[in-house]
C-alpha cells in the first residue's frame, strides 16, 4: 500500500473563495493542497462582469503591485429599465471612481482566477489540476479527515477540509450538509458572450476617455421577455461581456432555449448598435445560486467548511459574489489556522466561521435579501408591467409638449392605474419592501 498523502488542509475548487482560502492557509504556514477539476483555475468559469477590490485587499494586501489581470475599472455604472422599443437609464458617475486602485474593475475569471490561483502558489500553496474530488474520507467516528479524488492511490488525507466547489455541489450534498436537488425555481442560468471590439471603438460607443473607464449596467425587462431575471453589459479592454441570466423555472415553464434569449437581447433596438461589426470570440453558459440564506447548507461539521457558490453566498440584486465568496474563503481559512492552534477540527470549534461571517457583509445582506426570489416567484408582471410603465411613462413626460402640465401628469398616474389597480400596486410595493428588508 502506498504511502498516505498527508496535508495540513485541503481546499476543493480553485475559485475565489478556495483560492482565498488557500492563500491565507499558506501564508500562515500550514501545508496546504488546492484541487482544481479544470485544466486550469479559471478553466471552467465563462465570467465576465465586476470584482470588487475590497475583499481582494482583505485577502492580498499587496494585491496592486502583484499587477492583477483587470479589464477596466467601473467609473460608470447602473440600471437600464427597457422596454421592446426604448429604454430608461439610471447611471452614475463620480470622480470617487478614478481613484486607482478602483472599487471595482471588470474581469474575465479565466484569466484573474489563473493568476490569483499563482499568489497561493507563490506563498506555498500546492495546486493539482485536472483532478476531481468524489467523496470525503471519514474515520470511524465520521469526522471528514480528508478527500477521495478521481486519481489512482488519490485519497489524500488532513484534518481539515474547505468546500469550494461551486454552485454544482455534490460533495457538500454528500457530506450531508445540504439536501440534494434544489428545485429549479433556486437555480439561474446565465448565458453570456465576449464580443471582441477594438478599444478604441469601445471608448467612442460607450463615450469612455481612454482605457481607465469603464462601464457595469443591469438591464431590466424586456431583455428578459419581461421575466425575473437580469441582463447585463460590461465594458472590457478589448471586448464587450453580454448575457442575460434568469431562474431555471422561467427557461423550463416557457419552453425558452437560452441562447435565443440571448440573442433576442442583442438584437434590440438599443443595445444592436452597441455591438455591431463585434466578433462573438466566446460564449458560455453558467449556474447561479440563489438558494439565498434561509436555505444555505451547513457551514461547518467535524473537519470541514463550506464557502463560495456551494454555499449560496451569491447576492443576485446587487450582481455581488466574488467578495462574497473571496470574504468567506478568508474567514475559512482563518478559522482553519485557529483550530489548528487549539488542535480542535470539532463542529462546536469550526462554528467560529459561521459566527464570524454573521458578523460581515457577507450573511447580513443574505440575510437582509432572502426574500427576493420568492418576492419574484410571487409577483412575475413586475418586471414587465413596472419597467414599461416607467417608459411610457417617460415618453409622455417628454413628448406633451403643447399640453398642460397638469394633464400630462394626471395622464401619467392614470396610465399606471390602468396597468395595476391602486391596490395592486399597494400590494407590490409592500411584497417589494419586505423583499428588501428582509
């Protein structure tokens, strides 16, 4: 029998939070493997939106002179309200945004992952690629004491264990702390694109000056058939990042095939313009969590942590979930170092990390917005009916000239009470509010 592979901590999937994880395990001395099912950290996630520096900083303090690989950094952001034929837009932009190193940048997550996966290795870390985990290893008290991997003689054993696997998470299924087969109106899809666009073009379409601006907008409505769900556009250096995401229940209940969603979206009459002469360089689909707080598995058990997308540490609303899971793989990581100081990988010890992310941004906003999909589920006109209202509304706004203000006005109250009744849009506003606060 061979030899057994024995390690200070094992960390599955090589995303932001296992990468996090990894780093603050081996900067604090601990010998620590990274296991990556893809060829590559990044080589499974087609990602293309915003990373917020913040958790990058809490992680790597040093991170900007590592020189990171960002697109852009965001100077100009917000919502889009569209409608079949126009659109109502919602943009801020500040000078606190060209501060550099920015809040947020633009990113393409084969690349970032690939390097931030490169600072663990660099501080001691051990990443095997190409290599899937199949199931934990228990003593005979059932305490996880380690992985089984797909590899000959791949049992590799640690007293400790951070699940990061993403939003496909069989293992922590297996394990026990989750239930299996989430229904699919607790699961999005979102489908993307990166058209190749020179960055010149880029800045004169999207009125940016030169390189260092950028833009992250959300679209609501019609560019996703009026249904729950979100569209969104980011600026890259040399390319534009394009998808539309919604629950799984809406693409089964309306016999939609993603990619004509998609492409429907980039033939609209506002964004075709946007994205002509581009060259569609890549295209991909990916899974979202939005199980949401209520229904996150268990955190800690006897020798192991849950971080990232396999715990459901995505907030939808505010398009957040790299620093989620960036802040919570810290958090895990931490935690590991503590017990291995008090040599105590018990469940009661390792609590400490739900106790601690209680504590952050990260569970009080899942917490504070876990009403938001079953507000959704609840009140499925109110991306149709609301974003038109909001655009005819506008057009009358801007277009009664030669009639009295006060009839334009009244005009515009009655055409909302047309589409809802004084006591639907009561109703919705309250369902709304209780989605917002929780």
């Amino acid at each position: 029998m061979s030899e057994k592979l024995m390690y200070d901590a094992i960390v599955v999937g090589a995303g932001p939070a296992g990468i996090s994880a990894a780093i603050v395990l081996a900067r604090g001395g601990l010998k620590v493997m990274l296991i990556e099912r893809g060829r590559f950290a990044g080589a499974k996630n087609f990602f293309g939106g915003v990373l917020y520096t913040h958790a990058l900083a809490d992680v790597l303090p040093d991170y900007w002179e590592r020189k990171p690989p960002f697109e852009r950094p965001v100077t100009e952001q917000g919502y889009w309200l569209m409608s079949p034929d126009g659109v109502v837009r919602i943009m801020h932009k500040s000078q606190h945004y060209q501060k550099e190193p920015a809040d947020a940048y633009t990113a393409l997550r084969s690349g970032f992952d690939s390097w931030f996966a490169q600072q663990a290795v660099s501080l001691g870390a051990l990443l095997i690629t190409k290599t899937t985990v199949v199931d934990a290893i228990r003593d005979e008290k059932g305490r996880v004491i380690g992985v089984r991997t797909d590899r000959p003689d791949g049992d590799i054993y640690a007293p400790i264990v951070i699940v990061s696997e993403g939003v496909n998470n069989l293992l922590t299924q297996k394990m026990g702390l989750m239930k299996a087969d989430l229904p699919p109106r607790l699961i999005a899809l979102s489908v993307k694109e990166y058209i190749g666009l020179p960055s010149k073009e880029i800045e004169t379409r999207f009125n940016l000056s030169g390189a260092k601006e950028g833009l992250a907008i959300d679209i609501f409505g019609d560019a996703t058939l009026g249904l729950p769900g979100t569209a969104f556009l980011y600026t890259d250096k040399q390319g534009i990042s394009i998808g539309v995401g919604l629950l799984l229940e809406e693409f089964v209940q309306h016999r939609l095939k993603p990619y004509e969603v998609l492409a429907r979206f980039k033939n609209h009459p506002v964004i075709k313009p946007y994205l002509a002469g581009g060259e569609t360089l890549e295209y991909g689909a990916h899974l979202i969590p939005e199980f949401g707080y209520d229904r996150m598995p268990d955190l800690a058990a006897d020798g192991v942590l849950v971080a990232g997308d396999a715990a459901g540490m995505v907030d939808a609303l505010h398009r957040e979930g790299t620093n989620l899971a960036m802040t919570a793989g810290r958090l895990a990581g931490e935690t590991a170092l503590a017990a291995h100081k008090q040599n105590d990988f018990s469940a009661g010890f390792l609590r400490a990390y739900r106790r601690e992310l209680e504590s952050t941004f990260v569970l009080k906003d899942l917490k504070q917005y876990r009403r938001m999909t079953d507000f959704l589920d609840s009140t499925p006109h109110f991306m149709s009916t609301y974003v038109n209202y909001a655009n005819e509304a506008a057009l009358r706004y801007f277009s009664a000239h030669g009639l009295p203000k006060r009839d334009m006005e009244d005009n515009i109250v009655k055409m909302l009470f047309q589409r809802r009744s004084f006591f639907g849009v009561a109703r919705d506003m309250l369902k709304l509010f209780q989605g917002m606060r929780g």
